[in-house]
C-alpha cells in the first residue's frame, strides 16, 4: 500500500541536503516494524568540570572499602538514587600539574605547560576534541562548548577545550548564547548564505598564498610557527566546508523553550544541564565540554556568602568555610542527580534511554586548597561500557588521562594514547 503522507515526513530535503528524520512511531514505524530495523542510538560523550575542587572527608567514599557495597558520603547523598549508576575512581592525577591555580585549563589535556622551551604557557588537544574530530563528523556541530558566566577557579586558559594545536576552542558564556546556536536558524536567503562562504575562501586563500611566500629562508622555530598556521588555516576550512554542508538544512525544533529571567549561579548550572540533554537529544552534536560556574555568584545563589577561594582553603581554619564547601558539594551533587534523571528519562528512538548511550565524566583538576592528587572523579553513563555503581581504588599517582583514553576507546574513537596515558584504566572497564 502506498502512503504519501509518511513518505514526505521520512526525509528533510533541502538544495544541498537529504537528512533522515529520526524513527517515529507518530509516522508508523511501529506498524512497519518487522520490516524496517531501528537504528542503534548514538554514542555521546561529556565533560563536567568544575574549580576550587571539593570536601575531601565528606565527598570520597572510604579507600578501604572498594566495589560496590561503599557507604556514599555525605557529599554525594543527593545521587542515592542513582548509586548503582555511577563510579567514583580515586588515585587519578595529571603529572604536569604542579600549580595550585591552574584549574581546569590542563584537565583534560594532561600537558605539560613547560614543554616547549621559551614558552610559558603550552597545551596540547583536549580528550573532548580527539572525540570531535571522529565523532563530529555525523553531527551539525562537531563540538559544543559551554562556559559557566563566571571563571573563578579554573586557571588562566579560560577553557577546558583545547584543540590540536593546543589552542583554546571558544565556548558559549551563559544559556542564550547556547539556545541560539543549537536552535535558531540562520534567516538569511540560501543564495547569501553560500555567497558569504565563497568570501571567506577566497579571503582564506589569498592568505594562505601570502603565507607561503613566507616560508623560504625561515629559521627552524619560525617554520614550526608557520606551520602552526597552516594547521589553523586547514582547521577554517573544515569548518566552512562542513557550514557549506548543512546550509539549507533547518535546525531542530527545540524541545525547551527559550530561556528568559535571571539565569546565573544555581539556575544557570541547571538550564545548560538541560541544554546538554536537549543537544544530544536533537543529535545536534555528540560531543560536550561544560565548564561551570563556581564561583562567588552560584556561591551567593545558594547562600554562601564566602569567597570561593577561602572555601577552598577550608582544611587550614574549618568554620564556615568548611560548611561554605559542604553545601557547594550537596548542591553539586543534587544538581547532576537532576541531569542523571533527564537523561534517563529521555527516550531513544529504539525505546532505550539517552543515559544509556552517553559516558560522562564529572570531576576537577583540583583536591582542594593547592592539592592536585586523586582528581575528584566521578563518571557515569552507559555509554562506553564503564563500571558503574562502585568506589574504584586506583594505584596512586595513576594518569587522569588514562581514564580519558578509556572513555574514547568505549564511545569508539580511534585513538591509542591521550596525553601522558600509560593504557586504558583497566580497572573501570566493565
């Protein structure tokens, strides 16, 4: 039997694009199911990083009791529900972070800042952007980036996505911002839209001649500078050439409405939670840095009237600043058990659960006070085949970035080593 009206709402057409519309049981798929399969979701990958770090003696489990029959502490009490759903892995550190203040900057990089001689300031490609330029390729945005309004805490590099040049990729500052660039279309006529694009190449080409001309009788480091240059200019036009791919095609209908009101501090963290499921949701990207707000704003919004990095420093005078950290953590936790529960409750197309499919990680490159070992580390998700519901015990000083290489090997990115990783963190493979 012919059905017209399905076969019209199977496919977006555009001049440039035929993009498949998502299984629908609205359009019958569940009639047709014993002839069509569904597809299999999916896999995305999060970081959640936050500064100033935590409350040691009220946010890891005891050491001496790993697997999964731990007491939860006090600090994750708000993730009950959730227990048998997400790790905690301790003995995790980056080698190279020798400074109290550098926050979140080489988090997820795992460089060492010194590494190139006359340089003060060095990093190397982040673990969220190795998985973005695989898994990026399926998706309108490679990578979203999502920055908290307020800074404090996470170090000179003002981002926690680095590419491969070790870079910074500019993030989004608050909700809006987010709302828009996952949601709004662009309104100008297709015609400019690709007369706009054909400028930019040629404005990149004429730069890139000039910059060949450059290259004969350069000294060694001026090449390699140079070459840096290239790299960025070959990065631009990946990135036109994939903005030419997807113009005409609409962007998702939004499944939240636009945020409006006051937004920052406790509010703020939660509407890009919901952002973060709402991208994956749509397939808008596969790939998310979040870098949050910690700092005296979200501390004002939860009644916290300390500077956060006292708070931080609470081991040396206790007081308030020790309760100021204790309540930052509940409200932490109960923050991404809400998250836990909207990605569990958002439903794939197969019937299975965004949480099923996604591997998140939720941690800081900083203890508390100036202590850069055992990186609080949670992760959760079922995404990339991690265990879940346990206090894992690594040996010390074991390399933060072997965690990272695991979680790419189990979303399926190619990748052998990341950063100083000695291996995959055998010990949280599932």
């Amino acid at each position: 039997m012919n059905h017209p009206h399905h076969r019209r709402r199977h496919f977006l057409k555009s001049s440039t694009a035929l993009i498949a519309l998502p299984f629908l049981e609205s359009l019958g798929f569940r009639r047709f199911a014993s002839a069509a399969q569904v597809t299999t979701p999916p896999k995305r990958i999060a970081f959640l990083g936050f500064g100033w770090g935590i409350t040691e003696e009220s946010w890891y489990p005891d050491i001496k009791t790993p697997g999964p029959d731990y007491e939860l502490p006090a600090g994750l009490k708000p993730l009950a529900k959730h227990k048998e759903d997400f790790s905690i892995v301790q003995g995790l550190w980056n080698q190279y972070s020798v400074e109290g203040h550098a926050g979140s900057t080489w988090w997820l990089s795992g460089a060492n800042k010194f590494a190139q001689p006359g340089q003060s300031m060095h990093n190397t490609i982040s673990a969220d952007q190795v998985a973005a330029g695989q898994l990026g390729m399926h998706t309108r945005l490679s990578s979203l980036q999502l920055n908290g309004s307020e800074t404090s805490g996470h170090g000179p590099g003002l981002s926690m996505a680095w590419d491969q040049n070790g870079k910074p990729v500019a993030g989004l500052d608050d909700p809006v911002q987010a709302y828009h660039r996952l949601f709004s279309n662009d309104e100008t006529p297709i015609k400019e839209q690709k007369a706009r694009l054909t400028e930019k190449r040629s404005v990149l080409d004429t730069v890139l001649e000039n910059a060949r001309s450059l290259q004969r009788g350069l000294g060694k480091d001026d090449t390699e500078k140079l070459s840096e240059y290239f790299q960025s200019i070959r990065d631009i036009e990946t990135r036109l050439s994939k903005e030419e791919k997807w113009i005409g095609v609409p962007r998702p209908e939004s499944p939240l409405a636009e945020p409006r009101g006051e937004m920052q501090g406790k509010k703020e963290v939660a509407l890009m939670y919901d952002l973060l499921v709402a991208a994956f949701q749509t397939d808008s990207t596969r790939v998310i840095t979040y870098r949050q707000p910690d700092g005296g704003i979200f501390l004002n919004s939860i009644g916290v009237d300390v500077h956060p990095h006292d708070m931080s420093h609470y081991v040396t005078t206790k007081g308030e600043k020790l309760a100021a950290s204790q309540k930052r953590d509940l409200t932490n936790s109960t923050l991404l058990a809400g998250l836990i529960d909207k990605l569990k409750a958002t439903k794939e197309a197969d019937g299975s659960s965004l949480f099923d499919h996604i591997a998140l990680a939720y941690g800081s490159n900083i203890r508390s006070g100036h202590h850069l070992s055992n990186c609080p580390t949670l992760l959760t998700g079922g995404g990339a085949g991690v265990k879940l519901g346990e206090n894992i015990v690594t040996p010390k000083e074991t390399p933060l970035c072997n965690a990272w290489l695991t979680m790419l090997q189990g979303v399926g990115v190619n990748v052998e080593r990341h950063g100083d990783s000695t291996g995959v963190l055998k010990q949280i493979i599932a």
